[in-house]
C-alpha cells in the first residue's frame, strides 16, 4: 500500500483540505493500485478511470473544502444504478445495462465531493455469503491467513468486492447493501467497518432490489470514524422511495469520541451457539470486558425467538426475490434469449441469465408465494418476524446496544465453502436478526483467529440510534 492508499477517509480529507495532495494524486495512487491488484483480487466488475480523473481534475480546479468527502476516491457496490455507467449485479442478465438515472444514495455522496472510482464485485443480486456466486468471478480476500501460500480467502458477502477493495487500499471506502448481513459479514472477514443502518435510513431508489423490506444501503470502510462520516453524506429523505423516513440526520462524527459511561450493554443469551468457533465466543468476552473497562454496564439478555430468524429470513427474502426479479424477463430491458414462443423467450432468457443461486431463490420463493403455500410459510414467516423485531423492541428497554459475534467463524478459503446452501446459510445466523428487526448494526474488528485472520464483532442499537451504535463503536475500536 503507497502513502497515499494507506490513509484513512477522514485522513484523506484533512489531507485535501490542508493541500497535503491534491484529488488527482489521491485518484491516481489509488487507479494505479487498482491496476496492480485488482487482477488478482477481482474487486471490481467496472473501473470507471477516465471519468473518476475527470471529476479530480474538475475538483482541483473548482475546491469545496467544505464538503464531507472533497475530491476522495471510493467505490460503488455494482447493485446501484449510475447513469451512463454499466450496472450488472453482477448477473449474466444485465451485462450490458446502462442506466437512464442515478441511484439516490450514489447521488448523495457525489453532491458530497466523492468521486468513484469504479463499480464493485458482489454476489449475484447480492444472493451469497462469500461472493462466489457473480457471474464474473469469485472475488478474493486480501488477507491470507498463516498457512496460507496464496490468496485463497473468501471475502464474505454478498459486498465482498467492497470489503476486499477497502482493505487493499484500492479505494477510501465503500458502499454496500446489507440484506442479512452483506455489508457486516464481508467486513467482519476482511477486518474492516461496515454499518447497516436502520432500515428507511438510507434511500433504496435506484438500487437494485433483492428483498424490499430488508434491502438497506450502507458505508465500508477502515475506521468508525469514516463510518460515521460516510453515513452522514449517504442518509437522507429521499421522496422517491416510499420506505425512505423523514428523520432527520445528525452530523455522526459527532459521537466519536464520546464517554460511554454508564450505557448498558446487553449480551444476547441466544447467540451463544455451537458450532461458533472458540477464538470467536473468546473474542466476544473480550470485547465485554473491554465495554466494562470503559465504564459500561454488560448484562446477559434474552431474545428467545432467535433460533427461528433463519428460517423466518429464508422464507420472507426469496419470496420478495421471486417477485422483485419477475421484471427481467427478455422483454424490456437487459439480456434476451429468443425462443418460439414468447413463455419459452421468459424461460430461454432466464436460464441463461440467472445463475444457479438465484434460480434456487427464485423457486424457494415462488413456492412458498403459491396458493396452497402462502398461509403456511409466508404469512407464518411475517408473524414469527413481528415477535423477532417485538423482542429487540423488549430488549432496547433495558439495554443501550447489543454485544455479538458477527460470523460464527473467519474467512474460510475458498473451494472450502459448505456445498450443502442450507449450511452456507448459517454464516448469516448472527446478522440476520437485526435485518429482520430493521434495527441498525455495526461491525467492526473484534480481534484474530489462530490462524491470524481476523474477527468482528457486532454492536446492535435501537431503531435511528446509529449515533450510540458509532460511540460504542469508537471504544471498542480504541481497546481492541
């Protein structure tokens, strides 16, 4: 990593305003960074070069030290539309879509000063946990653990391209869309932040949807403080997104920094599963103690409907796949594949277009949608996801944040992923909860595995209390 690609957002942007360097040395370093890993690392689906040195260049020429991000270079996960820039989702079936409009949240943080660089790696319509299910390669993580002769780790997912290229250096942060846990899982095995806001936070219009009432968009990045910051330029009302809330946003910055005297912090009784590795249940006392070296009050709680989240989660977001992705049928835009007749064009186009996650998805949602089905799975799931969300609710009477594990295990390598889906699903078991909930959760690095992979650890808040989640955060950060 150069001088240059090393630094922090915050750093970048005291840097930029003190004249340190300018925007087109900062978006060359990390173009020229690019160039040089991400061949191996297979971060990015587009690198947007000419346009990212462009808008340097404009930056330079035209300075606003004021905005939040001036002249910084981050990536986009490649599941928000950008106008006149190639969007895929990284599906065989929108290859060559450009669209017509830009993405809210994309749009927020251009109006912020940020340039982007390129368009990131993801699972297929964000559908995986390790980001081996793109249709243009499996992304790899950075780190290599102590046996390790090669890059053989997966980043997580389905926004492993964004953790990979926050922790390569490849870009000052990232966006990211959790679902289930897509933005905190892929940091927790790359070793950086990711934050999933409360669900209505962070506009959905333009990104492209998976499950609609989980889909939250979400900063990347190295530090809490450049969480904090990142969020603020992404947040806001947005009037075109109908789940979009009229909150409105504090400046997150603000709450680095401050004491955390006297929060209490709950550690869910439930989450203590087996089959989670040990360094990671040590890791998680670890970061306790740490909360109570610090003044805060750790005591155990309960969230008894925990154990059904999974299931609840996998029938509720194939069902809302199922319908969401209904609209790429050959007809109206993206890939198409001809046939005789126009059901075997929707058969024919969708066969070829979605991969084989994605179909699995599609089938498990159309089934439990179907008559016959919809009482006893999907409107069952709905139920059981009401008592998820009433016992965070329960919780957050008592408790300032919750204390968790992030993944059961670190990164593991790739090949090595369980073949069975229904096991790769497990990765989620920690994350999930909180999707369903809408509540917002952050992780961050929690400490390493044996093998010297790192850990994560997660901070769950109540719904809008993003703030307490970054100064909790913030601490942890400093004593792990």
């Amino acid at each position: 990593m150069s001088e240059l690609t090393a630094l922090s957002l915050t750093a970048a942007a005291a840097g930029i305003r003190a004249k340190k360097f300018s925007s087109v040395e900062l978006v060359d370093a990390h173009l020229s960074a690019i160039t040089a890993q991400n061949p191996a690392l297979n971060a990015f689906i587009t690198v947007t070069a000419e346009a990212a040195q462009q808008a340097a260049k404009a930056y330079d020429a035209k300075p606003t030290p004021d905005a939040l991000l001036p002249g910084l270079p981050i990536g986009m996960k490649d599941l928000f539309c950008t106008k006149g820039v190639r969007t895929t989702a990284a599906s065989k079936i929108l290859g060559n879509f450009i669209p017509p409009y830009e993405s809210t949240v994309s749009a927020n943080l251009a109006a912020a000063g940020a340039i982007t660089v390129g368009k990131l790696n993801l699972d297929e319509f964000a559908m995986g946990s390790a980001n081996i299910t793109s249709a243009y390669g499996a992304v790899k993580n950075p780190l290599k653990a102590n046996d390790d002769t090669a890059l053989c780790r997966v980043p997580g997912g389905s926004s492993g391209g964004s953790a990979s290229a926050v922790k390569a250096g490849l870009c000052l942060a990232a966006t990211g869309t959790d679902t289930g846990g897509s933005i905190r899982q892929p940091a927790a095995f790359c070793g950086i932040v990711g934050l999933k806001p409360t669900y209505g936070r962070c506009s959905r219009w333009g990104i492209i949807a998976f499950a609609s009432s989980l889909d939250q968009a979400g900063p990347m990045t190295r530090t809490v403080t450049d969480a904090a910051l990142m969020l603020r330029a992404m947040a806001g009302f947005d009037p075109k997104d109908s789940t979009s809330v009229d909150t409105p946003v504090p400046d997150y910055t603000a709450a680095i920094g401050q004491s955390i005297k006297g929060k209490r912090i709950g550690l869910p009784k439930e989450y203590r599963l087996d089959g989670t590795a040990p360094a990671v249940l040590a890791m998680w006392d670890k970061a306790a103690q740490a909360l109570r070296e610090a003044g805060a009050e750790v005591v155990e709680v309960s969230l008894p409907h925990t154990a059904y989240a999974l299931p609840t989660y996998y029938i509720i977001a194939p069902a809302e796949a199922s319908s969401n992705l209904a609209r790429y049928d050959g007809v109206r835009f993206g890939a198409r594949v001809d046939g005789d007749t126009l059901d075997h064009l929707y058969e024919n186009t969708r066969a070829a277009g979605f991969g084989a996650e994605v179909q699995r998805r599609i089938l498990i949602g159309t089934y439990v949608l179907s008559a016959g089905y919809y009482d006893a799975y999907y409107l069952k799931a709905q139920k059981v996801r009401a008592l998820i969300a009433r016992d965070f609710s329960e919780a957050f009477k008592s408790v300032d944040a919750l204390l968790t594990p992030t993944a059961p295990t670190e990164a593991f390598r790739l090949g090595e992923e369980p073949k069975d889906p229904v096991a790769m699903y497990l990765n989620d078991v920690f994350t999930i909860p909180a999707s369903l909930a809408g509540v917002p959760a952050l992780a961050l690095p929690g400490g390493y595995a044996d093998n010297g992979l790192p850990l994560g650890v997660q901070l769950i808040g109540n719904h809008w209390q993003e703030e307490t989640l970054l100064s909790i955060g913030a601490v942890l950060e400093q004593a792990l």
